[in-house]
C-alpha cells in the first residue's frame, strides 16, 4: 500500500505532513523520487490530487491577504468573456510579496481602502479560501486601473452587470466614491450606457 494515500487529498504544508507521520526528510525524498509534487518553498502534493489551481492556492496560503482583482475577478463574477492569462491577486501596498512561480500578478492596493468591497470564495477542489472583490468593486476597480486592464474591460464588465436584475448606477457610484480616480471615468461610462 502506498503510504502517501495518508497524506491530505490538497496541498499540504511540512507540518500537515508531520501530523500524518512524514518528517520533512521523508517528504523531500518522496518528491525527488517525483511521489509528491513540491509547489513552493514546503508546500506539497500527491501528483493524483491536483485537481485544483495549484498556482492559486499556493498564493493564497503563502498570502492570507490575497484577493482576486481585476480581470481575474470580472471573470470569476462571468462580466467579461476574457480568460485571464494570470491570476490577478491584490495585496495591501507595504505587503511583500511571496515568491511564487506561475501565473500570478501581484498587485499593490492602498490599504487603506483594501477591504472595500472584499469577500471571499473557497478555491475549487480544496477547504482553503482566497480574498475576492465583488462584482461592484471589480467594475470600479476596472474603470480606475484602466491602463493596466484596458478601457474596453471596464465597458464589457459595466455592459454586463447593467443588465442584470437589480444592478444600480448607485451601488458602483457608492464604491467609486471610497476609491480615488474612479469616479470620473465610470460617470462618462454610465452616462453614455444608459
């Protein structure tokens, strides 16, 4: 019988592996023997439980702050018809940054104005959560970073949250206000929209 069935069905740390009776050494071996796949600096796998966005979810473990922004966030809120090339994963500015290899973007927001807007959502296929803007926040957030997203992101996102049920110019307008150079843009958008 294969002793790493013993092993969490998720990523795992050194320590959740201690608990389930592999020291450090052991975990080490059974990855340069390829029985265990090494994500980041001691987070692991069993290769056969990766069936989940590893990338996302050694971010969010390395960075308990991380929250999907931007595309990734419009994407995940289905208000753009884009895949994100990257995960998009915003940290409050002063944060430093974990190293990680994959397709993350990091982003620097101010941390005073971090939490608006934030939730959070479990990572598919694992018990671990990440951070999330809402749908509001992320149209907003759109509009203000439009350098970086492009402006046709915003218009797709807003064209798509306006018509659903129960969208208000108000409830964007009401987060535009907490966030700096976003009301502007997202008035002109607004305006010519509806």
């Amino acid at each position: 019988m294969d002793r790493t069935a013993a092993l969490p069905p998720h990523a795992f740390t050194l320590d959740e592996a201690s608990a389930a009776g592999f020291n450090a050494r052991t975990v080490q071996r059974l990855a340069a023997d390829g029985r265990l796949e090494r994500l980041a600096h001691g987070l692991y796998q069993r290769p056969e439980t990766a069936t989940y966005d590893t990338d996302l979810y050694s971010a969010a473990t390395r960075a308990p702050d991380a929250t999907l922004c931007l595309t990734s966030a419009l994407a995940h809120h289905a208000l753009i018809d884009a895949i994100p090339a990257r995960i998009g994963l915003a940290l409050p500015r002063g944060t430093r940054r974990p190293a990680t290899a994959g397709t993350i973007s990091w982003h620097l927001f101010d941390a005073e104005t971090f939490t608006v807007g934030r939730t959070t959502t479990q990572i598919t296929g694992t018990s671990a959560v990440v951070g999330l803007y809402s749908a509001e926040r992320s149209i907003v957030d759109a509009f203000r970073l439009r350098g970086v997203v492009g402006y046709e992101t915003g218009i797709e996102a807003l064209r798509t949250w306006l018509r659903r049920r129960g969208s208000t110019p108000a409830a964007l307008l009401s987060v535009a206000r907490a966030l700096p150079r976003a009301q502007g843009p997202l008035r002109e958008a607004l305006t010519y929209l509806t």
